[in-house]
C-alpha cells in the first residue's frame, strides 16, 4: 500500500527527452537546431521588414504572409531555445508552470498557424475564383478582424489545457516525450482518469486543425474547378502557379501533425524516435 501511495505525488519538475541513443553526439545535434533557429528568426523577421517598408507589399496576400512570419516567430522562439538547452547544456528539467506555459503557447500558435493558412487559402480562392470582386471582399478592416476571431479562438479552446492538468498528481516516471511540453504527452504521466483530456484534446483539434484543413481541401477543389475551366493552357499554369508555395506549407504543417495526434491517441507502441522526429517536422519545418 505504501509502494502504491509513493508513486503518486505533484513532482516539481517534468524531465525532458532528446534523441534516443545520441547523447554522445548532442553537440552535433544542436548544429542543425542552431541553423534552423537562426534561418527562420532572420528569414520572418526579413520578411516583416520587406511588407513593412515596402508600400506596394500593404496589400491582402503579404499582410497574411505577415501575419504567418510573426505567428513563426513565435512558434520558434518558444520552442527551439528549450532543444538548444538540451542539447548544449544537457538541461533537461522544467517546471511545471514553466512546462504548463510553454505548452500554451506552442498549441496556441498552432492553432493560429493553421488559420493563417486557412486564411491565406481563402485569399487563393477568391483572387483565382472571383477576381473582379477581391479588392472589395478582402479589405484591411476585414481582414483585421478575421485574424482577431482566430486569436480569440486560439485562446478559448488553447486555455483550459493547463487548466485541466494543474488538478492532476503525477507518477514519478515523470519523463515527457518530447524536447518541450504538449498537452497530449503531459497528461498521459497523470495517475489519474484522463478521460475528460482526451476528449476534449481530441474535440479541440477537430475544430481548430481539421476543420481548417477540411476547408482549406474545399478551397483547393473550388480553385481547381475554376482553373480547369480556363481555356488557355498559360493562363491556367499561371494561376496554380500562385497557389505552389502555399500548398507546401499546408502539407508541411498537416501531414506531421495528423500523424503525431493518430500515434499519441492511437499508437502507443510506435517509436520514440519517430515521435520526436515529426514533433520537429510538425513544429519547426513551418518556420523554416
């Protein structure tokens, strides 16, 4: 009985998890973390500075662009320097507030992430669909708001996630995943039912992250339908050509993390190391 009681307990700190079996190598790994965290801190922040001094730029396409290099931004600054810690300092520990914090942020920029691409696949849609209406559809104001809806999305469904681990004791095998803290990895180390978590992790991606990318496939369908019926061959190249950069990004921000949320619900028995590696795609491939 007293074995059962000590493995419960509110431990002051979650450890954090690098590379399996590469501890020998961890300066070296940290080198291409270092070039990632340099590439899209000084990438985003060229492009803020581009769209801002340029006054042709203040236009709806690249103030959605900006809006998406400051949500990077973000993205990478609060992720990357904790990888940093673990691999050049073997600093592995974080607090629980700490991890609790950091956890909000990366799932809330997340969820702005993917409306920013919504967004930017509206924006497509109706520059290639309804051309002659654009200027009056996509104003400034309008687009201002849109993006504030998002935020307050962002945080309404991003809130209770700390909220409802801070009620939780955890077990001592209070190692996480991951080389920072997601909602998903934290609350499978509770000694507790989890249940309520898991719905409500799981009801939050269906309407933050699949709902945008359901969209954002019935955007591509109206686009492609429209492209198709243009007769000339140039014309058509032309205008799929505009949608080139912004389908990459959409596949390279979804398809990582479809997969992490099928593996953490569904697949417990998958590889550590392929957990890791597409929470860095998932997490870091969007800003670089």
């Amino acid at each position: 009985m007293s074995a059962v009681n000590e493995t419960k307990f509110n431990p002051a700190v979650f450890f954090l998890t690098e590379i399996p079996g590469k501890e020998d190598v961890h300066l070296w790994i940290s080198i291409p973390f270092c070039l990632v965290y340099v590439t899209s801190i000084v990438g985003n922040s060229l492009i803020l500075f581009a769209i801002k001094t340029d006054p042709s730029l203040h236009e709806p396409m690249y103030i959605l662009l900006s809006m998406l290099a400051v949500t990077d931004l973000g993205l990478s600054i609060t992720i990357i320097p904790t990888i940093l810690g673990i691999y050049l300092f073997n600093s592995r520990e974080i607090s629980l507030n700490a991890c609790f914090t950091q956890m909000f942020f990366i799932h809330f920029l997340a969820i702005i992430e993917s409306a920013m691409l919504l967004m930017m696949a509206f924006d497509r849609f109706i520059a290639i669909c309804n051309p002659l209406r654009y200027a009056s559809i996509l104003t400034l104001p309008r687009l201002a708001k849109m993006g504030l809806v998002f935020v307050l999305r962002g945080v309404a469904v991003t809130l209770p996630f700390p909220l409802l681990l801070k009620r939780f004791q955890y077990c001592r095998a209070n190692v996480l995943s991951h080389s920072y803290c997601l909602h998903q990895d934290v609350m499978k180390l509770a000694c507790a039912d989890i249940t309520v978590n898991n719905i409500y992790g799981l009801f939050v991606t269906l309407i933050t992250l699949w709902l945008d990318s359901l969209l954002i496939f019935l955007s591509y369908v109206m686009i492609l339908k429209a492209v198709l019926s243009i007769t000339s061959h140039m014309e058509c190249l032309r205008a799929l050509n505009t949608c080139v950069s912004h389908l990459c990004a959409v596949l390279v921000f979804y398809m990582p993390e479809f997969s992490l949320t099928v593996i953490h619900r569904f697949w417990k028995s998958s590889s550590p190391l392929l957990q890791i590696l597409l929470g860095y795609s998932y997490l870091l491939g969007p800003p670089l």
